[in-house]
C-alpha cells in the first residue's frame, strides 16, 4: 500500500516517540486463524483467536518494530495465550522486514513460529507463495492510525509449516488460514502499539 509523502510522514510522526507517541501504552494483538492438517497424522483442524492485550487472560503479546534506515524497518511480535502455564497456541513473527510504503515483506531472514498442543511449527516466510524452501507467505502490510495507537497489519498464508521435531514427516505439517472454514485465504494480523516505531 502506497502512500503519498505527506500522509506517510504524518503516519510516522504519528508512530515515533520523537512525536510524541506513548511508549508505555499497552501492545495490543488482533488475530484469528485456522490450522489445518493431514488427517492421517492423527490432527483435526483447529481455530484459534487471539484479541488481547499484554497480560490479559494469561496473554502473552510483545511486538518492536526497528528502523533498518532508508525506509526500511524489521517487525518481530509474538502473541500466545499462556493459560496451562505454556504455549498453548499462538503465533510469532521474527526479522520480518518491509519499506515505509507497507506492501509485502522484503529480504530472506524472516521466520514464523507457531505454538499449537505443546508442539513447535516454524519456518521461512518472505513475499512469494508458500513453498517447501518458504512455506509462509506475509503480504498486504499496512501502517495506519487508530483511536487506540498506531497499528501495523497484514496477511499470512502458511501451507507445509514444518513441525519443529520431525521436519521431513510431512503427515505433521501445519497450513495456517483464515479462520473461516469456508475461506482458504490467509488469516489477518493487526498489531497495535508496538515498541520503537
């Protein structure tokens, strides 16, 4: 998504401390997702929801967003619902970079992880469709402004997510989709106040 430069500058001013943004204001997480599996792997499809703040409902969200400079920035967020006292489900995103104009992600270091059951799922995400070498794909990055502090969303469309204990076993693989079950698309993140914008 492009924006023009007075409406990307305001965003920002919005966004950076320098402007006065309230880094002690509370990171909220907006996520609903749907995974899907290999039936034969022993697994049923599960939906999950995530809309919450740090802290709330045994909710763990954190999310830093740092200017790479030149118009470049990295998000790193994770959100999970913590109520056993582990990951009980949630998903994290680390060295996601994207420009000033939002779009899709840029570069090779971008990871997702996913916590489902106790069980580990990661793998590389990045701009293109899902593949075996990226089997998540982020695009549709958006930066704009809420009555509640600024907000940075996108798309996530996971399919072959590998399983952290037997990566090769295809049968223990994750897809990660919208939430609806009639809708094969990607789920939507929408993170609010995050740290260092």
């Amino acid at each position: 998504m492009a924006f023009r430069n007075g409406t990307l500058l305001a965003l920002l001013c919005i966004l950076v401390s320098a402007c006065g943004s309230d880094e002690g204001a509370e990171i909220q997480a907006d996520l609903a997702w749907r995974t899907t599996c290999d039936e034969a792997g022993g697994c049923l499809d599960s939906q999950h929801v995530i809309l919450a703040i740090d802290g709330e409902r045994s909710h763990r969200i954190t999310c830093d967003i740092n200017n790479a400079g030149e118009g470049a920035y990295v998000i790193n967020f994770e959100a999970y619902k913590n109520e056993s006292g582990d990951r009980d489900y949630g998903i994290g995103i680390r060295n996601a970079a994207f420009t000033e104009n939002g779009g899709q992600i840029t570069g090779t270091s971008c990871v997702l992880s996913m916590e489902e059951e106790g069980n580990t799922y990661e793998g590389k995400c990045g701009s293109q469709s899902p593949s075996e070498a990226q089997p998540c794909q982020i695009n549709n990055i958006e930066i704009s402004d809420s009555s509640d502090g600024p907000v940075i969303s996108g798309d996530i469309l996971c399919v072959g997510l590998p399983s952290s204990i037997a990566p090769l076993d295809a049968t223990k693989h994750r897809e990660v989709r919208n939430s609806n079950p009639s809708d094969d698309g990607p789920m939507t993140f929408r993170m609010t106040n995050c740290r260092g914008f």
